[in-house]
C-alpha cells in the first residue's frame, strides 16, 4: 500500500479483499475517516457544543453481497482472527471476538429499527488510523458499516441517523456511553472545515479552518487505553449526579444548558465535591468551545490556542481524563516557539494530544517534543501532521 497516513488507495483495499476472499468482482469500497476533536471535550454527553472535524485517515471496507446467509467479516488490522464467519440470523450476536462487536452491533440496531438484511454480506476492513491513540477507529467502523449497509440495500439512511445509528449501537451494544461527536464527525465532516455542533439538538454549522501558515500536529503518547475499561462511563454518572442535585434551584435537563454565572450559583446544590468539579468542567467547556469557534472564524488563533490550553487544565485537573504522558506532551510542547496552542483530545487516559503550530516550527517542535518526552517516558511519541477531509462516502 502507500506509504504515510491518509495514502490508501481503492485498488490497494480491493486487493486486500481478494487476498482473503478471492475474488474481486461486485466488490464496492467505502471509507469512513476518524476524527480529531480541536475543543470541547467531555462536553457531548452533557449536552453542550463540541468542535470536531474529521481527518483524511479512517476505516475503509471492501464489500460484496453474497447469493445466500452467510456474513464473513474480516479485518486486515487483527489478521490473527482470521475470518469471522456466520449468517444473517446470528451475525447481531458476535460480541466475540472483540472487533466484530463493532459491526455486530450496528447489524442489531439496523434490524431493531426494521432495517433487515435479505442477503448475505463479505466485508473486510482496514484502517489507517492508529490503533488506540483515541482518533475514533470505532466510531468509523460504525458509521462506515451502517452507511455501506444502507447504501448497499437500498435502505436510505440519513448521514445524521447513521451518526444516530452508530452512537446508538455503542451506547446499548458495546455497553460504552459515549455522546454523539465521533460519530456525527465521522458521517458529517467536510474537508478543510470542523463542524461547531449543538449536542443538545444536533444543529450544527461547518465553520472553515484556515490555518493559512500552520499546521494541526497530532501528538500520540502511544500509551493505549480502552474506555470502557476506563473512568469514562464514570464521569458521565458523575455529570448526572451534578444535574440531578442542581435540578433542586433550576430546571434544566444537562449542565449545557447553564452558562457560567449560573453554574457558580447553584454548584452549592451539588452535593459531592467531586461532581461539582466535573459539572464546573462540562459548563465552563462548553463555552471555552462556542468562545473559541468566534476567534477561529475572527482570525484570532492566539485567543484560540489560549482557550485550547485552558481546556487541557481543566481535563487535567477538574475532570481528571488527563495522564502523566499527556501531561509531558503539553508541558513539552508550550515550551517552544511557534506553538499556537496544544490540549489532549478524544476520551482521556491515554491517546492523543492536538496541537496548532506554525509551518516553520513544525519539524524542531516534533524532534524536541519527541526528544523529550523519550527521556522522560522511556518510549516514543508519534507524530502525524494531518488534513481535515470529508465524512463517509462510497469510492
């Protein structure tokens, strides 16, 4: 295949597909990219705005409808498995091995919703996204499969229902309560533009990012993690709780609902001091997110780093998602010139940190970041310097 991030080619996935199944007629390839979130995280689930776009790296499949039952899956990124094979009457309930849950569980949210399969299917996947650094892999293979089943069976799924579908799925079938940003990022992005979206209502508006003389530098501390092995679905409870105990001096349904002069007011409602530091972190992201969109589209990205960085201190400390190597990354990374701003982005708990940085600096900030972060950790750090692309789609 090409080399470098973002460089897979139709013909390269088809020829995948024919190594595995051996054939290649009737075979259509589709792509869903994975997403980088610039800010507003955590903010999904509790109803605020968050601001992602999607990257030019993702998942891609090769797919062909078969004559009768039988569903083959198989993905190119853990070979080892080998091929998953079944049939449409079982193919909802493959919750083992753990990469077909993903597929597995928008086949069931399709069929629940009267959206059933009359052939069977042979797929194979392959994703360029690095594994575990948090740039949503699972929510491309959901949006991915959903928008190649609807497309392939005719069912006309709308790209928002198929962000529905798939954060849907992860929420009931994998047992992961993530809000709806990966998946509405992955089925809605639009090259060179991040969408400013309303979680609470889903109205959203593509705002360009024109970073003219700077680059969006992913920094991964290739430190894996699993969020649902992780605090995550905790920190949901705990936002929950916050809403619960204000609900008592305000009515409102999630913490997006309260600017911050509101919060102040009526934190002391909130009866565990835990949860009125993660309630302070989704209100005051919230509007970090809506502040930073009106200096992006100002031209003011010093206003736009700044607010990025404001963003990290509070997932570090008040939401508590942070690590030591994301940590390391950020402090490495503030240290030198031409850098505009740099927070973690995605879940927490390891993955990737997002930077802005000017084009001259690019090559001296990712071999003294590097450099660093090597001395202190004991391992390396990668680096990706990637391009906004467009959402799912048919090649």
């Amino acid at each position: 295949m090409g080399s470098g991030l973002g460089s897979v080619t139709k013909t390269d996935i088809i020829d995948l597909f024919y190594n595995v199944y051996g054939y290649k007629e009737g075979v259509s390839v589709y792509f869903a990219p994975g997403r980088v979130n610039l800010i507003g995280e955590h903010t999904d689930y509790n109803g605020g705005h968050v601001f992602p776009c999607a990257l030019t790296i993702g998942t891609y499949a090769a797919v062909s409808l078969r004559n009768d039952d039988t569903v083959r899956l198989y993905s190119e990124n853990v070979s080892r498995v080998g091929i998953v094979k079944t049939n449409l009457d079982e193919c909802t309930s493959l919750r083992a091995p753990g990469w077909c849950a993903y597929p597995a569980g928008i086949m069931w949210t399709l069929e629940s919703r009267g959206f059933k399969m009359n052939r069977g299917i042979d797929i194979l996947y392959y994703g360029d996204i690095p594994a575990g650094a948090g740039l949503s892999s699972s929510a491309s293979i959901e949006v991915l499969t959903a928008y190649m089943i609807s497309d392939l069976f005719g069912f006309g799924i709308s790209n928002v229902d198929i962000a529905r579908i798939g954060q849907y799925s992860e929420n009931n079938y994998n047992g992961m309560n993530c809000g709806i940003m990966d998946q509405f990022a992955s089925a809605m992005g639009k090259k060179d533009n991040a969408i400013f979206l309303d979680t609470a209502t889903l109205e959203y508006e593509y705002a360009p990012v024109e970073l003219d003389d700077k680059k969006i530098v992913i920094m991964n501390t290739n430190k894996k993690h699993s969020l649902c092995d992780s605090e995550y679905n905790t920190r949901r409870r705990e936002c929950e709780k916050a809403v619960e105990d204000i609900k008592s001096g305000i009515n409102i349904e999630t913490l997006g609902e309260l600017n911050e002069e509101q919060f102040e007011e009526y934190k002391c409602l909130i009866k565990d001091s835990v949860c009125v530091r993660r309630a302070r972190h989704a209100v005051y992201e919230n509007r970090r997110t809506i502040n930073a969109v009106e200096a992006l589209k100002a031209g003011d990205m010093r206003l736009f780093g700044k607010l990025m960085k404001e963003s990290h201190v509070s997932l570090r400390d008040d939401y508590e998602v942070s690590c030591k190597e994301l940590d390391i990354l950020v402090e490495e990374t503030e240290k030198l010139d031409g850098v505009y701003g740099v927070r973690m982005t995605g879940g927490g708990f390891g993955g990737c940190c997002v930077s802005i940085i000017e084009d001259a600096h690019v090559d001296a900030v990712i071999e003294r970041v590097g450099r660093a972060y090597k001395k202190r950790v004991g391992y390396d750090a990668d680096f990706y310097v990637v391009s906004i692309g467009d959402g799912v789609r048919r090649l």
